[in-house]
C-alpha cells in the first residue's frame, strides 16, 4: 500500500509542482496517474521512491515513511521504469536485468533462476537473451526488458513513467496487455503515469487525474467516464464520450449479459422503461434522478425485472475495460 499525505513539492523554493496531495493505493492496486504535461505526475511518482525529496507531508509505502528507507530498502521495495528504458548499453540483458539482486548480493543461481522466470514471464526465451546487448533487439523488447528489470526483485511496489510511451501504438498495446496478463499474476501495487486516457482507462483499476499539482478526481475508470466531478474533468476524459459509446447498448445487451434482476421493492421511486431503449437514455434518467429504479417493460407490456445505476455502471465497466 502507498499511502500519500498532504504531499507538497516545491522546486527551488518557488515553483509548486504538487499542491497538498492526499491519496492512498490499495494493496495489489493498480493506480493511473494521469493529467496533462506539467501536471506533477513524474514528481509524485519520483518523490515515491525519494528521486526527489518531498518538501511537505509524507508518503509511506506499507506503513513505512519512505523518507526512512534507505537505498537499499527502497530498491528493495520498489521497481521503476521509465520511457526511455535506461538499458545499460554495454550490459548484456541479464546482466542488466539482475542489477538490483546483484546489488542485493543474490548468488549466481538465484540470478539465474529469476532471469529464467521472469524472461518466461514475458514471453521470451531466456537463452535467445542471455547474452546479447541492448542495441540488438527492438523498441518493443527493450521496454520489455525494462519492466523485467523493475520486477527481478520480486518488489511489492512498481512505479512506471509513460513506460510504452515511446512505441508505436500496434505493439504499445500489444505489451500493455502483456503487461495487464503479468499483473494478474503478481498482483503488484503500480503507480503508472501516463498522459493518454485511453491507455489509463485500458489499463488502471483506478485513475488519478492531476492538474497543476492537484488531484481533480480520483476514481474508478468508469466512475470518471460517467460522472465527472467538474468541467476540467469532462473535457480531459472527452465530453460526451460515454454517452456517445452508451448509445451503442440497449437494455436488451445489459440483460443478455447479466439475466434479469429483479425489481426491489425496497426502492421506491421507479419508472417504466422499454427493453429496446437505449442505455443512454436509460442512465439519463436515473442521472437526472427521475427515478432511482427503471423497470424493464418487454413487447408486451409486462414487467421484466430492474435496472438500476449499479447495474449498468457494472455493464459499461465490463464492456469499457473489454473484461
Ligand atoms: N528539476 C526541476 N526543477 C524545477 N522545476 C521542475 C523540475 N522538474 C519539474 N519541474 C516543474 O514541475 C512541474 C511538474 O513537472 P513534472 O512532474 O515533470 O510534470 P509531468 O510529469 O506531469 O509532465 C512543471 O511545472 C515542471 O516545469
Ligand atoms: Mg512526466
């Protein structure tokens, strides 16, 4: 868990990057910082793992203030990766995967075995690696070895700067998703930085949309898509852009996908809605609070169970992230 505190930044006494930042990553969380350039998302990311010193407030990462930590605690708590993947040129690619266990004084086997594994992990055959430079393979497999890099001591914390940023968008996606199907099985905690809402919405359980050193929302992707807190935030995510992909779903979808609910007697304020409408439609009405509860009417005219705002935020969440 990282846990920020009325986190400040000032540069040189003068410039506020980071502005009283409160926020907290859950434990095997994965969080997006995501906001214009300028916005502070490297410095908040850097002040994590003390790249850069915090002037105000306090960051702890599984309860441990980070400005305790020292060099070697922090490496071994946490993996960064960056865009330009800071591959030593004249190291092999196992030698520099295996720079931190070498600073953690692993033994030759121990190196080894994690290179194997993690090489598995990402898909490439370890003994085609081993051995050869960084200049030898491409964009896509460099950045690879930058997040095996961060990952070989196995650390419950990864923080990421734009880490796809510089490849094409065909294997940039490709590695995201490598990257998603890894992170199901090690269930890291990640500070991911990005500029590119559809990358943060593809990629984060959560996002935290910075400006000017500030924290606009922090929310679930969906939960920002749906109900922005303020204009900046709407026009950042694109105004209208879940409206519009809403207008491709019809109750009929929603209930394709989950079955019919049904009606809670519990909620009062209802209102009829036909199985063919639109879920556009249907989410304005319950934004617009014209009612809390819609019920499902079918061709008949009969009553085919409810809808309401959970249900749906649950469909577009599954049909956004493509789960
Ligand atoms: N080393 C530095 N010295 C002075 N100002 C800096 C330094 N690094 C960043 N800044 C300023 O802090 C603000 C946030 O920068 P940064 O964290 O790099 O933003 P982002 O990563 O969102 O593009 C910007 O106004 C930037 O000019
Ligand atoms: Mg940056």
């Amino acid at each position: 868990m990282i846990d920020f505190k009325n986190v400040s930044k000032l540069y040189n006494g003068n410039v506020k990057a980071i502005d009283d930042i409160s926020m907290t990553v859950e434990e095997g969380e994965f969080v997006i910082l995501l906001g214009p350039s300028g916005c502070g998302k490297t410095t908040l990311l850097r002040m994590v793992n003390q790249l850069e010193s915090i002037s105000d407030g306090e960051i702890s990462i599984q309860g441990q203030n980070v400005k305790q930590m020292d060099k070697i605690k922090m490496r071994r708590n946490t993996g960064y990766v960056i865009q330009s993947n800071g591959l030593f040129p004249n190291m092999t690619i196992e030698d520099n995967t295996m720079i931190v266990p070498d600073l953690l004084g692993w033994d030759r086997k121990k190196k080894r075995d994690r290179f194997n594994y993690l090489m598995d992990l990402l898909g490439m055959n370890p003994d085609d690696y081993r051995k050869r430079f960084p200049h030898e393979l491409s964009g896509g497999q460099q950045q690879r070895i930058g997040v095996a890099r961060a990952m070989a001591s196995d650390p419950p914390v990864m923080l990421m700067d734009e880490p796809f940023g510089a490849l094409d968008p065909i294997i940039r996606e490709k590695v995201q998703d490598e990257f998603l199907a890894i992170q199901k099985e090690v269930k890291k905690t990640i500070l991911f930085v990005s500029h590119d809402i559809d990358e943060a919405v593809r990629m984060g359980d959560k996002i935290a949309l910075l400006r000017d050193g500030s924290i606009m929302q922090y929310d679930r992707p969906t939960d920002m898509l749906i109900q922005p807190k303020n204009e900046f935030v709407s026009d950042f995510v694109g105004k209208d852009r879940v409206l519009r992909s809403m207008s491709l779903y019809t109750v009929q979808n929603l209930v394709d996908t989950f079955g019919l609910k049904n009606k809670e007697e519990t909620i009062l304020d209802t209102k009829e809605i036909s199985i063919h409408t639109s879920l556009r439609v249907a989410i304005s009405m319950i934004l617009n609070q014209e009612a809390d509860q819609l019920v499902i009417i079918n061709d008949a005219g009969e009553a085919q169970g409810s809808l309401t705002f959970d249900l749906i935020e649950k469909f577009l969440h599954q049909e956004v992230k493509g789960a």
